[in-house]
C-alpha cells in the first residue's frame, strides 16, 4: 500500500464520519461509504464518494476500511453480524475503528481479524466536530506497528497527531482516560461557573483570569463562549460522554479501581440527561446547576 491508491472505506457517517470522509476525498482518496440512514450516504455520494451500500460491500472495494460509530453495540453489529466486516475480511486489509468503545472488544475484534489475515487498529479520535472538519484530530491508536505505518497515510488524511500507544485496546484505554478527564474537567468548569456568577463575579472575566492560571483547560476554553452564548447545539453532546463515563465506569469496576470523582462527574451528566438535556453539547450540563442554584450563566454588559 502506498499513499492515495489505497482504497478507503468509510462506514458510519455522522458528525465525524462525514467530514473525515470529505477529508479523505479531499487528499485524493478513492473513498467507498455507507451508513445506516441512506441520506447521509447520498450525500457524501454526491461529493464524490462511492455507495458501498453495506459494510460487506464497503469492504469489498477498500483496502483500508474506518468505522465510526456511535457505541459499542454498533460496533458489534457492523464487524460481528453474520454478514459484517469479520466474515468478508481478507488478508491484507486493514480495519481502524475510531469510535469510542471497551478495550475488551477492540482486543476480541483484533484476535478475530487477524484469524482471517486482517489487521485491525483501535483508533479514537479526540477534537471534536472541529478538528474532524480542520483534519487536526489527535488520534491515539493501538495494534501492530507495521499495520499502523502501512495506515498512516490514511490516518494523516483526517488528523495532525497520530501516536501508536500500545498493542490492540490501548488507543481505547488512552481514550477513556482522556473522556474521564473531559467529563470531570466540564464539570469543574461548570460549578466553578455557577459558584463564581453566585457570588457576583462577571463569568468573562473569569475565563480571562483562570485561562492562564493552574485551573485553566481546554474545557474551560471551550465550555465558557459557549455557556455564555447560550450556545447549546450539540456538537459534543451530553449523552455522547454519558455513555463514555459508563464505560469507563465499568472498566474500572472490572479492574478494581476507585472512581470517586469519575463517579461524581456521571452524575452530573446523568441530572442533564435528566432533564432533557441529553441531546445538547455537554456544556448544557451547566443548566440543572443554574436552575438549582437559581442564576444564570450570562454575559454582563457595560453598566450591570
């Protein structure tokens, strides 16, 4: 394999896998796709993909092929289903998962890939809608070294940072931390918010003050324009790192490992959830603390 004439494979195109498959096409990539719901397909067809119409016919014409996909059960669904990725996988190919799932299934779908010849690489992403539309994602991946270079030309088509962490599950582990620490940071930033605004502080000048100080984070730099703008479409939605807190919680209470704060920060997500909150970007986490604590995040103009 060697640069743009490997043939590539996209399956699963939401708000990820779109722009990661524009990107491909973009770098000169012939690109095969399908999805569950046939628009988006169409879609991505009519900016010069191919219709793979199924995952078995997605593989058929690609040499590398990426899933993207919203959770574990799909994943098992696309490569584990009778007529899914494992069963018409051939030697030589190459499967990179970027979704977010256990390191326990990424391990069983390497073992029974590399029964069939195949290769696979456990390939989460980490960036957001913005760095899968900028290609800049920071991807973390685990599995064969000579798989992973024989890949890169792929991965670099849609990331800046690619690193090799480990044999098969630890770009899923790696990712889990960094989802751990997404969920406890967003909900530092949001009590940190309610608490401040509570006690009369203006929430700009916050974020000025506490972006170059120790509590200064990503999150905090991209939560607090958001929570002011009452900006709350879900690029990253609640339910989306809900679902990651859940595996990481069950992957600490198979490992023995205390979660306290990992726990704390899941009920936060779960009172969003909760409240009909799921669906927006996981800074609306914020909205239960606002209500409770009966202020709301906003802008102070000149004179207030």
């Amino acid at each position: 394999m060697s640069g743009t004439s490997i043939r590539v494979g996209v399956i699963g195109l939401g708000k990820m896998g779109q722009p990661m498959t524009r990107n491909l096409l973009k770098a000169g990539f012939t690109v095969a796709v399908c999805n569950r719901s046939p628009g988006s397909t169409s879609k991505m067809v009519g900016e010069g993909a191919i219709d793979g119409a199924n995952p078995r016919g997605v593989s058929e014409q690609a040499d590398v092929v990426i899933t993207s996909l919203p959770d574990p059960a799909a994943v098992r669904n696309v490569y584990l289903d009778a007529d899914g990725l494992i069963e018409s996988a051939t030697t030589g190919q190459i499967f990179i998962d970027t979704s977010t799932i256990d390191p326990g299934l990424s391990r069983e779908l390497a073992q029974k890939l590399g029964n069939k010849g195949a290769a696979f690489l456990d390939a989460p992403v980490s960036g957001g809608v913005s760095g899968a539309e900028a290609a800049s994602l920071t991807i973390m991946v685990g599995g064969n070294e000579d798989a992973f270079a024989k890949a890169t030309p792929v991965l670099e088509a849609i990331g800046q940072k690619l690193h090799r962490v480990g044999p098969s599950g630890s770009g899923t582990v790696v990712k889990l931390a960094n989802q751990l620490l997404v969920g406890i940071n967003m909900a530092g930033v949001a009590e940190a918010l309610v608490l401040g605004v509570k006690a009369g502080a203006d929430p700009a000048k916050m974020l000025e003050v506490l972006s170059t100080s120790f509590g200064g984070s990503k999150m905090l730099d991209r939560g607090v324009p958001l929570i002011l703008d009452r900006n709350f479409v879900g690029a990253t939605p609640v339910d989306l790192i809900r679902k990651d807190l859940g595996l990481i919680a069950d992957l600490a209470a198979e490992l023995g490992v205390p979660l306290s704060t990992g726990n704390q920060a899941r009920a936060v997500f779960d009172r969003a959830h909760d409240t009909d909150h799921g669906a927006e970007d996981m800074t609306a986490i914020v909205i239960p603390m606002e209500q409770e604590a009966g202020i709301e995040v906003v802008r102070i103009t000149a004179g207030e």
